[in-house]
C-alpha cells in the first residue's frame, strides 16, 4: 500500500522561498550483522540511493533543504548473480536502489525538511510493516526523539502476518493492509477517514510494541513529530 503518511508528509515543503541550509542524515548500525541503507525521495534533490554499513558502522548523508522522503534499511542480502535481499529488497538487482522503494514490510523513517512554518516533521512508520528496530534523535538532542525498539520480528508478528527469509527466520512483519487487502485494515473505501479508519486488533500489535511509531494510516497524534528547521539528525537502526 502507499504509505498516506508519506504522501501527508509532502505537504507544504514547496510553501515558501527560503534558504535553508543542508540537513546531515548520519545512519548508524548497531545491528550484529550487515544492514545495507537507502533513501527515496519524495521531494527535492535526490540522495544516496543505498549502501552498505557493517555492525558499529555509521554514514553520513547531506541533504539539502527542502526535501521529503524516506529511509530504510535491508539485510540478509546475498550479490551472487544479482545483489537481493530477503527483507526490504528494492528490487534494483544492485546496492544502490536508483529511485527504487523498499518492498514492504519494511520499517520506514519518514521526513519532510524545510517544511510548513519553517519546521522539520518526521516519523517512523509501521504502516507498511516491520522489518528492523530504528530510532530517530536530533544531534543537538533539542527535538523530541521517536523510535521502534522493539524486535517485532521475533516478539509478537502474528503467524498471518510474518515473512520468512532463505534460512526460515522470520524477516518482516506485514500489516494488516499488506496481508489481508481489506478496507478496514488500508484505510480505503468507507473507512478512508479520520472518522471511520480507526485502529484495529493488529494495528494494536504494532503500537503496543512500538508506541511512538505510525501503526495505521491516521495515528497522527502520537507518531508526528516536528523540529525546528535545520537540525541535523541520527538514525539508529536496532537502538
């Protein structure tokens, strides 16, 4: 399903002509094995696309404002004849995903830079699943932090939902949207509203496991968060 909220997160980024300085992602992996990073962008000058990043390891990425988009990040990936990847794959057959979103599920970090007002709004998302634990701190710590710190994967994905890699280990866990394909889980037809999209028993699975992260389409009131304009931020992948 494409995410309403990154759709919701585009708003106003084109609102207004001021200069605003380049925001610096720097993406950190305190996994215990390799992840490989990338971003889509939505709005603005396009970024790094993908790239490795061994356990303990950390890149910077320079953004300049305004921009929207999002970041994940993959793993189990194998580059025999193609580069895949069993949780997230961009199905670009390489490192670099070249314009090319995550397959959900894949946990998502969400941000529009140099927004409404002069200010930064980002999230982590669950809308479209779960794959890996992320948190998002701003690097003065001046702006509230949000995250998903919980191991979904291996603590809670209902049988229905979970995805399987290549040695049987659970990878992803879908939404509800994804598995199911139903209105009332998408937010879509009659339920395409505020008023009649509401959380529902899996949406509730995620959220009680990751509180501050989007589990459904309309969860704004405790997943949106802004900053001030011209931060810089961390991205922590298994916090």
């Amino acid at each position: 399903m494409e995410n309403k909220i990154f759709t919701s997160l585009l708003l106003a980024i084109y609102c207004f002509s001021w200069v605003v300085d380049s925001a610096v992602f720097t993406v950190r992996n305190n996994c215990p094995f390799t992840i490989w990073p990338a971003a889509l962008t939505g709005a603005g000058s396009p970024v790094q696309t993908g790239f490795e990043l061994p356990p303990q390891a950390s890149r910077a990425l320079t953004i300049p404002a305004p921009w929207s988009g999002r970041i994940w990040a993959r793993f189990q990936c194998s580059n025999s004849d193609r580069f895949t990847c069993d949780s997230a794959d961009c199905n670009s057959g390489q490192i670099e995903c070249n314009g090319a979103g995550g397959m959900p599920p894949a946990t998502l970090v969400e941000f529009t830079l140099a927004g409404d007002q002069g200010k930064d709004f980002y999230d982590v998302s669950l809308v479209d699943g779960f794959n890996l634990p992320v948190a998002v701190t701003s690097a003065g710590g001046n702006c509230p932090t949000t995250s998903c710190p919980f191991d979904i994967n291996n603590k809670g994905c209902p049988t229905e939902l979970a995805v399987r890699g290549g040695n049987g280990a659970v990878v992803g866990c879908k939404s509800a949207c994804l598995a199911l394909n139903q209105p009332q889980y998408c937010c879509t037809g009659a339920y395409s509203s505020p008023a009649t999209c509401k959380p529902t028993s899996y949406s509730q699975i995620f959220k009680s496991r990751c509180p501050q992260a989007y589990s459904y389409a309309y969860d704004d009131q405790t997943s949106l968060l802004t900053c001030p304009t011209g931060n810089d931020y961390l991205i922590t992948f298994c916090p």
